[in-house]
C-alpha cells in the first residue's frame, strides 16, 4: 500500500531547490540566457490534465466502477495513476524552489539589472506552473484513494 505524499518531503525538496539555485544563479547569472516569459508554462498542461484526470477518477471511485471489467477503472490504471500523481508532486515541488531561488536573486537585483527585470515575469510565470502542478498532483493522489469499506470496519 502506498503512503501518502507529505507535504514536508515536498517542502525539504523545495527548499533544498531554492539554496542550490539561488547559489548557482549567484555565481553564474551573467552567463545565463534571457529567461522568456513562458519559460515554466509547459507545467500549466499538466497540471490541468491531472485535473481532468482526478476528476474522472474522483467519479469513478465514488460510483464503485473499479475493477477489470469494462467501463471500469482497472487497478493497475489507478496504481500507475497514484504513481503519475507522486511523481509529478516531486517535479513542481522541485520546479518551485528552481523558480523562488531565482526569483529570490532577481527581485533585489531589478534596479540594478535591467536583465533581471527583464527575467522577473518568466520566473513568477514558471512558479505560478509548479505551484499548479503540486496543487494538482496533490488532488489526483487524494481523488485515488478508496473510500473505506465498512464491511472491514465491522471485522
């Protein structure tokens, strides 16, 4: 059985991600390329197809339409559902630190640095996608879960 995602394996890799990010920008901003503005936009997708996807299993599980047969949800989609969701939480939670460790760089360089300035709007544009990938990864994992048989409660 697999556990839950915890919001603070989440967070230590987030911060993990914010202190190496913000050191290599540091050190190497100058040589980096212009960030475009749609730089962390290929997250947004994703995010809102794990929503549409935990929507149709949230569905799914509260009518009972697991198992093999048609029109259900086979176990093994469900697993690899749950896995897709874990995963994902680890890439925008990952994603984000990159973005807030850039971001914690630019914002107090923007009136020294037109290029930082010029770099701030992609960096909140990539936070605002991973910050939605987490969020949707987190609500795919939670529309996963089975609602607790009472049957079992009894015994």
């Amino acid at each position: 059985m697999m556990k839950p995602t915890r919001i603070w394996d989440l967070l230590g890799l987030a911060v993990l991600a914010v202190v190496a990010t913000w050191i290599l920008v540091r050190v190497f901003y100058g040589s980096f390329p212009p960030i475009p503005l749609f730089a962390g936009a290929s997250l947004y997708p994703v995010a809102a197809i794990e929503v549409v996807l935990a929507f149709m299993i949230r569905t799914r599980v509260a009518n009972r339409e697991i198992g093999d047969g048609p029109r259900q949800l086979h176990p093994i989609t469900a697993a690899r559902t749950v896995a897709l969701a874990k995963a994902s939480a680890l890439v925008g939670s990952a994603t984000a630190g990159v973005w807030i460790g850039f971001l914690l760089y630019l914002l107090p360089q923007q009136t020294f640095l037109r290029a930082a300035a010029a770099d701030t709007p992609g960096a909140w544009v990539g936070l605002g996608g991973a910050v939605a990938l987490v969020a949707a990864a987190l609500w795919l994992e939670h529309c996963c879960r089975t609602p607790d048989d009472p049957d079992e409660a009894a015994h």
